[in-house]
C-alpha cells in the first residue's frame, strides 16, 4: 500500500509531468475523483511558487484507468497572493479530467470571523467502519483500505432496505498510513463514499460530472469531520455539498459537485 503522498506523485518529463495512477484510490474500477484532482494539484504544486492550493474547479470527461499518465499544467496568472492555472489529465492522449486551480498559501489558524459551527455527529467510536468489501457483496471500495470512514449510523439505513429520507450523509475520516490530512489529500475527504443517492436507497455508481472546491486553512492533526447533503436528485443527476472540519472544530473546505446516478 502506498502512502497518499506517493500515490499522489508526479515527475517532470519534458514540459509536463508523469504521474503513476494507483488502483489502491478507487471506487469499484474507477478511480476517485478527489484522487484525481489531488493529483492535478501535486502537479500545480510542482509548478508553482505558492505552496498550497486554494480552490479548484474540475469536469472528469473520461474515467482513467490505473497507471501511466500525463499531467499538463498551463500557467494563467503569475500573482504576488496567487497563481492561477489550467491543468489536464491524459491518458494515451484523450484528456481524463481538466480543472482550473488557484494556488496561494494557507496556515493552521482560527477564523478571524465564522459562522459555520460543526455539524453534530456521534463520536467517531460510535460510528461504523465501513469495510472495503461488504459482507454478502463483490462489490470492492479499495479506497476504504486507505481511507478509514466511520459512518454515521443515522446514514445506515440503506444497508437493511430502510433508506433514509433527509439526503444527508455524515462520518469521520482518517488516512490509513496515519498521515496528517494536507490541502491536497482533504480533495479527497470532499468527495465522500457513500454517495447520498446510496443513502437514499439508490444502488449503482454516482460518477463525479464536475466538482468545484475552496480550501480554507491546513488541517489540524487528527480526525476529519465530514457532512454531505443533496438539495435535488433529478434525471439522473444530483448535486451534493460537502463540508470538511478539522479535529480543531474549524471549517477546513467546502464542495459542491454534479453527479451522475447510474443503476
């Protein structure tokens, strides 16, 4: 198993960058789209003087499949806060994801002013784990053996035929390899298994259209506390809005994305 860190990598070749897409980041066969995006940002990071993406707005065209890949990073806007820059994702020259991103710098620190208060949830001992592989099924969530997720059991009810109704989904992250979460690895947080339309008794993969993120500060060490609701499901198609808070009880990113429910 390899650490997020170097899961996430990238090398220079020439005027782009080779990242090595790791099967371990993924939902069934197709890679997770906050993995995706963390890797466009390495890339950025490598690319720029700013240190920590700020914000990312990303459309995954065509899913990717596990190895060889060439991120190309364009610069838009060289600044003395920011930069601002295009980045793709190819694979045997089809473009896999796209995305804009910001770059800039964040710190550890409390909000001068907020009102977002974190969202009640059991303690994380109190939540279930959710297994990569649940019993009775074939259906495989690599990502979960590298990403440890307590769910919330008022979110459970999908697993015995009694799905819940309000179109929320809430839990406790941590990395596997027990990594502090960075502004990179917390892109993955902000795209959060169970979907809610699983929540909602809805079988079948709910694919990441496009998915817009702010990064507010560097997480605190520990536990991330994560929340996602739905506002509408229709045609096929639902939003989802998350939100990450930290061990500190500070708001750390936010999301909100387009997705596809295939049954």
């Amino acid at each position: 198993m390899q650490t997020f860190a170097e899961a996430t990598a990238v090398l220079p070749r020439g005027d782009a960058f080779e990242a090595d897409l790791d099967p371990q980041w993924a939902v069934g066969d197709k890679l997770h789209g906050g993995y995706l995006m963390a890797v466009l940002g390495r890339a950025v990071a490598a690319a720029s003087d700013h240190p920590h993406l700020n914000a990312i707005s990303a459309v995954f065209l065509r899913p990717p499949v596990p190895g060889k890949a060439t991120v190309s990073v364009e610069l838009l806007r060289n600044g003395r806060r920011f930069d601002q820059f295009r980045a793709r994702l190819a694979q045997d020259g089809d473009v896999c994801a796209e995305a804009l991103i910001t770059q800039g710098g964040l710190e550890e620190v409390d909000p001068w002013w907020t009102n977002a208060t974190p969202p009640p949830l059991p303690d994380e001992a109190d939540c279930f784990l959710l297994p990569s592989t649940p019993p009775g099924s074939d259906f495989s969530v690599p990502l979960l053996d590298v990403v440890e997720h307590r769910l919330d059991p008022a979110a459970m009810g999908f697993a015995v035929g009694k799905p819940a109704t309000d179109g929320r989904v809430g839990g406790w992250l941590r990395l596997v390899d027990g990594s502090d979460w960075d502004p990179l690895s917390v892109l993955v947080a902000l795209d959060m298994v169970p979907p809610v339309s699983l929540v909602l008794g809805v079988p079948g993969w709910a694919p990441t259209i496009t998915l817009t993120a702010y990064l507010r500060r560097v997480p605190a060490p520990g536990p991330l506390r994560v929340t996602m609701h739905a506002t509408d499901i229709t045609a096929g198609r639902m939003d989802e809005t998350a939100q990450v808070w930290d061990a500190k009880g500070n708001l750390v990113a936010q999301a909100t994305q387009l997705a596809a429910i295939r049954t």
